[in-house]
C-alpha cells in the first residue's frame, strides 16, 4: 500500500490489550488508566481476519505489542492464528519481559520469531521505582529464556531521557553487548507536546522513511503515534478503515492530545 507521499505501508503494529502489569512512569500513571471496556476489545478472530486484509493489501510485517502483550489471555493462541497465515516474513512482539520466562518456548513454538524487551536500566532499585514495583530479575530472566528459545535476535529498547550517554544507558548498552542483544536507544516522549524523535539504532521516528500502521485493543486503524486520528473497523469494516488510515498518514507526527502510549503501543 502506497500512501500520500509514497511510503510502502508494509509493517502492521498491533496493540492486543491497554492493559499492563507494570506502571512505567512516562507511560502510565499510578492509578492505572481507564480500561476499554471488554467488548470493545478485537477478538482472536477479529485480528486475524484484518491481518489476512493487510496482508493482501501488502502487510509482510506483524508485532503485536500493548499495554503488555503477554497479559492478554490466550496470546500464545493469537500469535499461533497470525504465523498461520500465508505471507507474514516477520513476526515480532514488543514485551516489558515480565512473563517471557514462562511463555518464550511456547511462543517461539507457536510462530513468534523475535522480542523486543523493554530494559532502561540495570540498577534494580531504580527499575523498580520506573516501573513502579517491577522485580528486574524477571526481565532477565524473560531476556534468557527468549534466547534460550531462539526468539531472536533479541533488541532491548531503552528509553533514555536525554542521551544514550547517560549512565543507564551506558550499563544497558554494556550489558546487551556482552549477551549479544541489539540496543535501541528511545528517547522518552511526550505525545501530547509532540516531542518525539528517532529512535537510535531503530528505524521507528523516521518520518521520511515511516512504513507503518498501527491497530489499536479496540479496532481503530491509526495512521501515526502522533495523530489523533483513527478509523474504527467495527464500524467502517477492516479493509476501508486500513485504507483510510494509510491514506491520512500524515508527511510527519505532530501532537496527539487523546492517544497514550500503552493504547497504541508505542
Ligand atoms: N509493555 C510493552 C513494553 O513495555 O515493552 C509493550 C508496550 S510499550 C507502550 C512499547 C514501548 O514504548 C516500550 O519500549 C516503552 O519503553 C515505550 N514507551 C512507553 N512510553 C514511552 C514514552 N513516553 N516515550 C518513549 N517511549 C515510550
Ligand atoms: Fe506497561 Fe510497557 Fe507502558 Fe511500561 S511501557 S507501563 S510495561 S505498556
């Protein structure tokens, strides 16, 4: 699918649940966020149909991401229902690693081919106070059994505030580096102010070069993380909500006032 300004739209990330089981400071606040209501959420089904759409509108590239990926109930299942169809190359999920140890094996035997494994700093104290009571051993040992599994290659994504010289950054580089993990560098944003920016050693924030778009836990096709804009497929049905969204993408990000991080999925 080629939109507007002739970006190849190859690369469908989907959002399987707002929900999560951490409350990372720059994504969620404390209390938590009001929850889409149950039945507004896609069902297995529902995603696999729009995937099989996307795909033969020119989809080759799935992640599912969230809120946290693995929390939605049955993931195993829908990741087992999306590597069956005919024409993914890549599929991947974004997770805060929290639950990997218990799913990496199934996952990878489902289908999944690789993780991106949320991680910005190696302090366990300072995890915990980002992630608002995250335990870090959990993350490690997710980022083990993901390599163990073969879920590879395996990419840290590590949000930094300023730089990647900062001192965290500095101990998560070290670390990827001596396991052989791919670090990426994402500079913390704010949605509502529109400060975004590239994300180092990724191609996402390269607005030049954006082959993306994303699907929300309750079925809007949004056309950019930075756009309020979203087409509801319930409503207008998969495939011309996909179509509209790909043809409102806009030539770059500007704000979004309505959207949060763990609803689009980053
Ligand atoms: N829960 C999963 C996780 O944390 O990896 C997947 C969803 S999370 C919204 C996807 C990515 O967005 C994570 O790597 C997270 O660090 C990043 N993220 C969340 N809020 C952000 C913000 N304000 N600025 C930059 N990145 C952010
Ligand atoms: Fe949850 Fe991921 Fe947001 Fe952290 S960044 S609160 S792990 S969705």
């Amino acid at each position: 699918m080629l939109d507007p300004y002739k970006r190849d739209i190859n690369y469908l990330r989907i959002s399987v649940t707002d929900r999560c089981n951490l409350r990372c400071r720059y994504c969620m606040p404390e209390e938590g966020v009001q929850l889409m209501p149950h039945d507004a959420i896609l069902s297995f089904e529902e995603i696999s149909t729009l995937v099989k759409t996307g795909i033969e509108q020119g989809i080759t590239k799935v992640r599912l991401t969230g809120g946290e990926p693995l929390v939605r109930k049955d993931i195993v299942k829908l990741v087992e229902m999306i590597a069956a169809l005919p024409g993914i190359e890549d599929l991947a999920m974004t997770t805060n690693g929290i639950m990997l140890n218990r799913y990496a094996l199934e996952l990878k035997k489902a289908g999944l081919q690789r993780v991106n494994i949320s991680l910005d700093t190696m302090d366990s104290q300072k995890f915990e106070y980002i992630t608002r009571g995250g335990n870090i051993q959990k993350v490690f040992d997710g980022i083990e059994a993901a390599l163990k599994a073969g879920l590879t290659p395996v990419k840290i994504n590590c949000v930094v505030r300023h730089s990647s010289d900062e001192p965290d950054a500095k101990e998560v580089k070290k670390f990827g580096e001596a396991k052989g993990l791919f670090v990426r560098f994402i500079h913390q944003m704010n949605l509502e102010d529109g400060t975004f920016s590239q994300i180092e050693g990724g191609e996402g924030g390269n607005c030049a070069t954006c082959n993306r778009i994303r699907l929300t836990a309750d079925g809007f096709f949004k056309p950019c993380l930075f756009n309020e804009t979203g087409f509801q497929v319930r409503e207008l049905g998969g495939l011309k909500a996909m179509t509209k969204a790909v043809n409102s993408k806009p030539k770059s990000g500007s704000k979004n006032k309505s959207g949060r991080f763990n609803q689009i999925g980053g």
